[in-house]
C-alpha cells in the first residue's frame, strides 16, 4: 500500500469526476457517504490517514449543516484549493439535485426512479458500506481497552438517547475523556490536512458567515422580492440545522408550505422522491425551488441549492485553519483521541440505527448483506460494483420472495 502524501497536489476537474461517481452511486444516507469518503480516500486513494478523516468528521459534525458534504468539502479544499472544494460540491451533489429538478418539472412521472427492490437493495448495501467504515476505524482508532470502552459507551449513550444534541454532547464528554485519560508525548506522530488558508483568511470566512445570517433577513424587509426570500430562507436552513438532511426538513416545511411556495403534498412527493436519489439529503431544497412558479424553476432550483449549501462553504473555510492548528497542540491530540474513539462509536450505533433497521427486514436482507461485507472486506472489489450488484439482487429478491 502506498504511503499518505499529504503534500500531493490534484486538479479540480480531478476531484470533480472522483466526486461525481461517489455522487451518482452512495446511497444509505449520510452515516454511509461517511463510509464511501472512507473507502475512497483512506483505503484506496490513501489521500489522508484515518486518523486525519476521524478527527475532520468530528468537526463537521460539531458545524450545521450536512456532515458528509462538508467533509467533502474538505477533502477537496485540501487537495486542489478552492476549485477542488467547488469540484468535490459539484460531482456529489449535482447528480441528485439534477434528479430531483426533474422530477419536480414533471419530466418523470413515477414517483420513483427505481423498480420496486432497487432501493431497498441499495439500503442494504448501506448496511454493509457502514460495517464496513466502522471496522477499519475501530481497527485503527480503538487500539485499547480504554478506547474500546469509549466507543461502546457513546455508541450505547446514542441509541439510548437519541438526539442531534446527545451526539455534540457525546463528542464534547469523549473529549475531556481523551484529555483526562490519553497522554501523547510531544514526539508523537502528526497526521496533517493539507490545508494552505491562513487563520486571518478563516476568520474573514466566518465574518462573512456571520453578516450574511444577520443581514438577509434585514435586507428582506428593506428590499421586499421572492429571489431574495428564497436566499434567506434557504441560507438561514443551511446555517442553523445540526444532524444533517432529516434535521432540516421541519424548517423548510415551515418555510415553504404556509408562504405557499409549495404545497404540502407536494413536498412530502419530494420528499419521498429524494429518498430514491444518492448523495446528500439536502439536495432537496432543488426540488422545492423547482417546484415554485416564480422564479422559473430551473433557476429557482438552483438559488435554493447554491442558498443551502453556502454556509457549508463559508463554515469549513473559516473553521479548517483553526482546526488544522489545534491538532497540532499535544493536549488537544490527547482530547482527540477520545474524540476519535467516540466518532466510530457515533457510526456503529449509526450501523443499528437507522441504517440496520431501515434495510434487514427478513434473512434474505441478512444474506445480501453479507455478501456484500465480504465483497468490500475481503474480495476488495470497489463500493460503486457492489452497489451496482446490491441494486440488481434487490430487485431479483423481491421477484422470488
């Protein structure tokens, strides 16, 4: 296996096509596109080490906004720059956000893209994408009898305790933990994240985050027009939602049906509709824009995507340099540690639930499961072929059963 070169340079259109296939093929949600990032840029591509990816998925599950894009985000920022954050956006995202505008323009008239079986093969796949991660991360991160106590006890804390606020909380507990318990020397090994912005530009970022939450709902009222609505709304969503897609659909029902952008039928139609799609869940604001009269859809579609979306931008851009110093100091190593170890328990009570119980409903599910595990384990055959193979024996297993 080749080492990690964490000063090795891609192009954006690179990263974009590399993102464009996660994008068209990691279904399961975002406690599995987690688990493709792993995969991809871990495993195969060795673009950072595992303790680099556990250490940036604990950031952006502290951020608003959807964990898995702005982990992306990163990654692309990392590797190209601006451009490759941009690319990294577009290829996982565009994919599913094209699908859903379809979709509201009445282009396809099912309400779903998939015949019956394909989408819950795809969930089971998911199940085994997640084992997968959890896995190769606990093999990686919880190298001890402390750190495998830390991990089961936030995964047992999570289940017992479902909520956005119990997982920040748990990360917060895990890190004093770490703090208390874990004991880094100064010579210990340093894993960087390439990332070249400065910490003034960071705080420029998080400026400009800032005057944007405050000053669209002010500029609304000063400058009364549907398109700027839009922006606020969209944005305001973006930026004070934490626990990613699911989180957000109340406030964007809330914003969108009694203003009479959308119907509610109509939302719940995209709603569902954005189940059958990969890649991130927040891609549904496309739908609602495409959805509404004024501005043409098409445009609106794609102000409510770019409007959802931007806080992610300007929060890891603000966040990462401030981040990548941090774990440089020897007591945060130590509390990330305990971070790290918490965050694969965060997945492995994620693997149960929802993953587990959305997908293995009868031991055919169970079987397929398998099957798809040893696929990705020990067969090393890429996450996209066992999706594809995954979507193709659902629908055979809802034939025969």
């Amino acid at each position: 296996m080749p080492p990690i070169d964490p000063s090795k340079r891609s192009s954006p259109w690179a990263v974009f096509v590399i993102f464009l296939r996660l994008g068209l093929t990691s279904f399961g949600g975002p406690v599995a596109h987690l688990g493709y990032f792993r995969d991809e840029f871990v495993s195969r591509r060795r673009w950072l080490s595992e303790r680099s990816y556990a250490d940036l998925v604990a950031l952006c599950q502290f951020l608003p906004g959807p964990a898995s894009s702005q982990v992306g985000i990163a990654l692309g920022l990392s590797r190209a720059g601006y451009g490759g954050a941009l690319a990294a956006w577009a290829g996982f995202t565009l994919p599913s956000a094209i699908a859903l505008m379809l979709f509201a323009s009445g282009i396809s008239e099912r309400g779903s893209a998939f015949a019956p079986g394909v989408l819950h093969g795809l969930k089971v796949v998911a199940v085994a994408v997640v084992a997968q991660a959890v896995w190769g991360m606990a093999r990686n991160l919880c190298t001890d009898v402390p750190k495998v106590t830390l991990m089961l006890s936030a995964a047992c804390v999570v289940l017992l305790l479902p909520s956005t606020w119990t997982q920040v909380s748990v990360i917060i507990a895990a890190g004093l933990v770490g703090l208390l318990l874990f004991k880094p020397t100064h010579g210990g090994e340093h894993d960087p994240l390439p990332i070249t912005l400065s910490r003034r530009t960071g705080t420029v970022w998080l400026v400009v985050f800032g005057v944007l939450l405050v000053g669209l709902p002010l500029l609304v009222r000063w400058l009364p027009g549907h398109t700027l609505a839009l922006v606020d709304a969209f944005y305001r969503a973006g930026s004070l939602v934490f626990g990613g897609g699911h989180v957000v659909l109340p406030l964007l029902q809330a914003e969108v049906v009694p203003s009479g952008w959308v119907g509610n039928d109509v939302f719940l139609a995209g709603y569902g509709a954005a189940q059958a799609v990969p890649g991130p869940l927040f891609t549904f604001a496309a739908f609602l824009g495409a959805s509404m009269d004024t501005p043409s859809g098409w445009v609106a579609g794609i102000v409510c995507l770019l409007a959802i979306f931007l806080p992610s931008f300007l929060l890891i851009f603000g966040a990462l340099p401030f981040w990548e110093q941090l774990r440089r100091s020897v007591r945060t190593q130590a509390a990330l540690a305990g971070v790290s170890a918490a965050v694969v328990g965060l997945l492995l009570a994620a693997l149960y639930q929802p993953v587990w119980t959305s997908a293995i409903m009868q031991p055919q599910d169970f079987a397929l499961a398998l099957l798809a595990l040893v696929a990705l384990l020990f067969w090393k055959l890429p996450a996209w072929l066992v999706v594809a193979a995954g979507a193709v024996l659902g629908w055979v297993l809802s034939i025969a059963w």
